[in-house]
C-alpha cells in the first residue's frame, strides 16, 4: 500500500523520530495520518502500518481499538463533533447536540444516509472557554448556538 | 489568535507575547527577548539551573503541582542512558483550555523552555506529545521547530555552543488518560494508554525506559522567565509555597468566560466578579470547580476568602488543579452535573484498575437512574460509598478523579438528590425550562 507523497514523507520522518528499534512509536500517529488520507483505518491500513513499525497487525488492533479518534469504518466527510462535556453542558451543548442529532436525523457515530456528514458527542476537546464547542473534522467552532449550527450544516451540503 | 478580550487584572509573564503580530514567529520572538533565557543558561551550570527553578517556587502546572526544580533534580545526570524531555500537552481536563494558547501564540517560549530543560538534565532529544484533536498545533509545533532548526536553535551545535537538541511534536489520538504522565509515556512507545506502577517515577525510567522530565506546557514556558529574570521575581509575583502566575480559564456561567493569566493567590472573588464580569443574568453561585472536573466542588460559602493558589484550595479540601475553573449558577441541576461528569471518567477509564472500570460505570448508571427520577433513597448513600471506595485503589489518579467531586457532590448537595426521588422530573431542569418558556 502506497500514500500520498507528502504522507509517505512524513512518514519517514516520523520513523526517524524515535530511538533506534523504537520505531513502533510511530504507529499512533501513523495511524492517525493515514485515516486521514483514507479515511478510516481499514485492514490494509493496518498492515501496511504494521508492517513499516515492525509489529504485528494484531498489535496495531490491539492499539487502535483504545484511541477514541481512530476508527475501523469511514465517517462522514464532515465529522462533526459536539461537546457535552460539563463547561459545555453548562452552557447548553447537551441541547446542541439533541438538536444536531433530530436536524439530521442521526445519532452518535452515525453517518447521513448521502456519507456526507457524522456525528459524534465527544468528550471535553479542550475550548471550554469558548463553550460550547464543536470541531468540524479538525476545525473548531466556539459559541455555537443552534441556529449557527444550522447555518455550518447547511454550508457544509453545499460544499458537496 | 486569541479568543476572548484579555483582563486589565491580568500579569502577563507567559502570554506576554500574545497579540503581538506574528507571535508564533521566530523572529517575533526574538525580538521579545526570545531564547535570551536559553543564552543565559548555557553560561549556567547544570546545578544553577536547577536551583533558579527552585528558588522561583515553580509547581507543576497540569495539575498535581509537584514542584518543577525538585522534579529535575531527581533526574539522575550521570546515568549512562540518553536521558529525553517530554512535553505534556495532552490538555484534556473538563474545563481546561489554556496550553492551547500557549502552544498557538507563542510556540518558541516553550521550545526555549525544553531546550533549558535539556541543559539542566543533559537531554538532547525531546518530544511534545500533543492531544490528537489539536492537529492544528502539530502544524503550528512542527512550523516553528522547522524555524527553530534553520536558524541554529535547535539541532546540532545550537548557537555554536556545542549542545545539541532535536525536538519532535508527536500526536496523540484521543484519550483523556495519556494526559496522565505514565500512559502518556506508554502512549508515546506505540501502546495503549496504560498506567505504569511507580516507582521507578519517570524522572528515573520514563520514555524508552530512561530518565525523562515530564512536565505540562505551562510548566516548560514558565521556565524562560524564570531564567531570564530570576527565580527570585517570579517567587515573588505568587504566593510563599508557590510562584508565579496562573492562566486561568474561566469556563460556565460567567459572562466573561475566557483564559486569563492571573497571579497565584488571586482572589476568588474578585476573580469571578471582575475578571468574569459576574455571573451571567444577575444569578448566584451555586458551585465552583477550582481546576477541572476532577477537582471536588466548593459552594459558593466555602470560597469566602479563598485565593487560587495550591494552600487556599487545599485548606477547603480541594485542589488548584489545572486552573480550569467550572462555575455553576444557582439553576444548576447538582444531580446532572455529577452524572455528566461521571459519564466522562466512565468513558475514558481505560479498564486496567478494576475499582475504577467497574466504579466509574457503576457510577455513571446509578446516577443516570437517579436524574431520570427512577433512584432509591439509599442509592444517594451508595453513590457516596462507593465513590469513596475507589480512593486511592488505581495504578493513576483517575480513579480518585472520578471519585473526588462525586463524594463532594453528594455531601454538598445531599438535599438535591433528595429532591430527585419518588420519580419526580429533575425539578432543576424543569425550573429552567419555565423560566425560558
């Protein structure tokens, strides 16, 4: 399995990051990266990362399945996180997230019908300042009120 | 960019630099007396380094505030292994969202803090391992160490003076638990975040089972200050047992919510009132988390004449924390903040300790019965007990994280509990909803 150029450079540059016979500390970021790039961490993922850190493709499993960002099957293009997590709470993201799931008509870690757009509640993800927060992949969103959520989902479909 | 005003109230030390333009860039911070703290500490004896970090009374700033000097003298020099600096920025603590700003406004500071660190411990390799949800900070790290090593600051033979330093941002991929220094090490070697048993502490075996200094973001950018102006000024900006400045992020029903760097020792309340703007809608306080959600909740009688430092918090039984402050106004639910709480440590136990698998998801499901109006009267009890019988019985913190503001939920607001019983609707919620109807 092959990636892009600019993954397959930073990942010889990760490789190279750690002690000698260390290179599984690249396997996490590794993973991540490629899930990017492909859009989930799929068998050939793991192998393929397994593979380059010198481990077996039953140790990659063994590590993914702990990561809450890493997962096995695709999500939507826009993964669109919501905190409910308690400064969010506090400042209504439980409601946020009640009114993302019935506008969309899915719920946690589900994915629209078109693969378009997910959802997820997620744990605290650090902006809780600014509550409540949402990321949009990795983008953040602070102060987000229903109806700004209305009008970044509607941004998104048109993006399609 | 920075997401709220900042406070007249404020002592900028470490976010002196922010709003500057380009403060990310190396030449702005050069410019601002960048890596002069670096400078002055390679003319320092390793011994020297160490004791001016003392002297400054840093305590650890991810939240258990164990003091930073001592933590590097534990550090054994003469070991023959390569000894590795590793930077915490796994900020994940409920209510906590200010080494963000660090790493995104002014990444050279902390770069110039693990390089003095590297001085003071005879490192030559460092790693910032940053919580996966912040990927724009690995871009933002990786950019200005690419500067860094352009411009001789970091790499072979920095600034001619024979030390070499090579730094590496590595990320993280969701989990609350590698925030915790030995799961993150763990984390950092391409496992599961797992705790390890202490002893050896990482200061004698961390990454790759060498000596490693291990301390928060804030931590690590509080050091060229130090450095530069003298331990000695930076002691004195705190209160005796402990230096410096805080940034504080004021998070839930204040009008003001935002991140501000505060000295240690600010007031609570002129903190809440002033710095806050109050809380919002002329309400009352009705509870307050001094640092993240693992801290147990203080009412609002307890915080007359309380100051956020570590002494004042621990008097009250509580814990200055990560400073992620929770305030919660009087129409808040007790019962749905607690569970809302537990939820979270249930989720990111990660299942090695059985009182914390089995407490944190016993937990969650009583008290998501007990806010849904189906709980017993001798559950508000059992949620106590069992809390209380996770103290102290895990390899890490969390299960004491989980357990700490529970039992301080439950003896504070017993009678909010009692109001949930014989199948009533949360009469907080509802009281809410009237109110906004």
């Amino acid at each position: 399995m092959t990636f892009s150029p600019q993954l397959e450079a930073r990942f010889e540059k990760l490789l190279k990051s750690y002690p000698p016979g260390r290179e599984r500390s690249a396997m996490i970021p590794m993973l991540l990266y490629a899930q990017d790039e492909v859009g989930s961490v799929n068998d050939a993922v793991v192998d393929e990362v397994a593979r380059r850190v010198g481990v077996t493709p039953l140790q990659v499993n063994e590590v993914l399945t702990y990561y809450s960002m890493l997962h096995r099957k695709p999500l939507g293009k826009y993964h669109v996180q919501i905190c409910t997590n308690i400064s969010c709470q506090l400042m209504d993201g439980d409601k946020l997230w009640e009114h993302a799931c019935k506008r969309l008509g899915i719920g946690h870690k589900e994915v629209t019908a078109d693969g378009q757009i997910s959802l997820e509640e997620v744990e605290c993800i650090g902006a809780c300042s600014w509550a409540p927060a949402i990321q949009v992949n990795y983008d953040f969103h602070h102060f987000v009120t229903p109806e700004k959520l209305d009008q970044l989902l509607d941004s998104l479909r048109k993006k399609q | 960019m920075l997401y709220n005003e900042p406070s007249p109230l404020e002592t900028r030390v470490l976010t002196r630099r922010f709003g500057l333009p380009n403060s990310a860039s190396l030449a702005t911070y050069l410019a601002n007396d960048g890596y002069q703290a670096f400078l002055k500490a390679l003319k320092m004896t390793p011994g020297q380094i160490i004791e001016e970090v003392k002297i400054s009374n840093l305590r650890g700033r991810g939240g258990a505030g164990f003091p930073a000097g001592m933590k590097w003298s534990f550090v054994p020099r003469s070991s023959p292994k390569p000894k590795y600096i590793v930077v915490n920025a796994d900020e994940s603590e409920p209510g906590t969202c200010k080494d963000r700003l660090l790493m995104e406004n002014d990444p050279h500071q902390l770069i110039d803090g693990v390089l003095i660190a590297g001085l003071a411990v005879d490192a030559h390799v460092g790693y910032i391992y940053i919580r996966g949800e912040y990927r724009y900070l690995i871009d933002i790290m990786e950019k200005a160490i690419a500067e860094a090593y352009a411009n001789g600051w970091l790499g072979k033979n920095i600034q001619g003076s024979g030390f070499d330093f090579d730094l590496y941002p590595h990320t993280g991929a969701g989990a609350y638990e590698c925030g915790e220094e030995s799961a993150l090490l763990e984390s950092l070697e391409g496992k599961r975040g797992i705790p390890r048993i202490r002893p050896p502490f990482p200061a004698v075996s961390g990454a790759f089972q060498a000596p490693t200094v291990l301390n928060n973001v804030e931590t690590f950018c509080a050091v060229p200050p130090i450095i530069r102006d003298g331990g000695a000024a930076f002691a004195a900006l705190g209160v005796p047992k402990a230096g410096g400045t805080k940034l504080t992020c004021l998070t839930g029903h204040v009008n003001k919510p935002g991140v501000y760097e505060l000295k240690l020792g600010f007031p609570v309340k002129q903190m809440i009132e002033e710095v806050g703007g109050g809380i919002r809608n002329g309400k009352k306080l009705k509870a307050f988390i001094p640092g993240g959600s693992s801290c147990p909740v203080l009412t609002a009688a307890e915080l007359e004449g309380a100051t956020m430092d570590y002494d004042s918090m621990t008097h009250r039984k509580t814990m200055l924390g990560s400073g992620g402050v929770i305030i919660m106004d009087e129409d808040t639910c007790m019962v749905k903040a607690a569970l809302r709480i537990m939820r979270f440590y249930a989720h990111e136990s990660c299942g090695w300790c059985i009182p914390c698998r089995e407490g944190t998801t016993w937990l969650r499901k009583i008290l998501t019965r007990f806010h849904e109006g189906g709980g017993r009267r001798t559950d508000i009890d059992l949620i106590g007990d069992l809390a209380k019988n996770m103290l102290g019985r895990t390899f890490c913190p969390l299960g004491d994280a989980a357990a700490m503001p529970t039992i301080s939920i439950v003896e504070k607001f017993r009678h909010e509990f009692e109001d949930h019983l014989d199948g009533k609707p949360c009469p907080y919620e509802h009281a809410t909803h009237l109110v906004t109807a």
